[in-house]
C-alpha cells in the first residue's frame, strides 16, 4: 500500500469506526424510553447495559479504535487539513438516521 494511500486510510477508518460505534449505540439505545430521575441511578442503569450488552461494548471498542486511528492521522495530516473530512461523519450518520429510523 502507497505511503498517501495509508495516510487516507487512517483518516477514513477514523471516521468510518466513529460513525459505526454511533449507529451501534443509537441502535441499542431506542429501548430505553425512561431512565430514572435520579443521576446515580442513571448512570448506573447505563454502565450495566455497557457491560452486559455486546454491541454496546462493541461501539465502545470502535470508539477506542477510531481514536487510535485518528491520532494516525494526525502523525501523516496538519489538523487543519484533516479536521474538515470529520464532517462526513456528520453526512453518514444523519443519512443512516434517517434511512433506518426514519428520524429527522
């Protein structure tokens, strides 16, 4: 693989790794209608589901991988270059959004 081939490579696979974790935690997510009021509770309720649900700890180890890939990307890109195609992860997601769950 070409040297700006694998520089691009990175970037995309941030994104792309960031968009999926997102859908994955959007997905598992839409079941919970009413949290407790209280913030303890909550978050409690949210760590267990995170840690007894595969495709949430799923989207949490594509997170860690699209940060590991992303910090690739900033060793080959100025920020300033590579910060703008994060926006695609805008586009992807809402685009996703809306096909599957109608939202918008």
């Amino acid at each position: 693989m070409s040297s700006i081939v694998s520089d691009y490579f990175y970037l995309f696979a941030a994104i792309i790794f960031g968009v999926i974790s997102q859908i994955l935690f959007r997905y598992k997510t839409l079941a919970l209608h009413a949290l407790p009021d209280n913030l303890y509770e909550k978050v409690t309720l949210l760590i267990k589901m995170v840690f007894t649900t595969p495709l949430l700890l799923l989207g949490m180890f594509l997170t860690f991988l699209s940060g590991i890939f992303w910090l690739l990307t900033l060793t080959k890109f100025e920020l300033s270059y590579a910060y703008p195609f994060t926006g695609l992860a805008f586009v992807l997601i809402i685009s996703i959004d809306v096909f599957f769950w109608c939202e918008f």
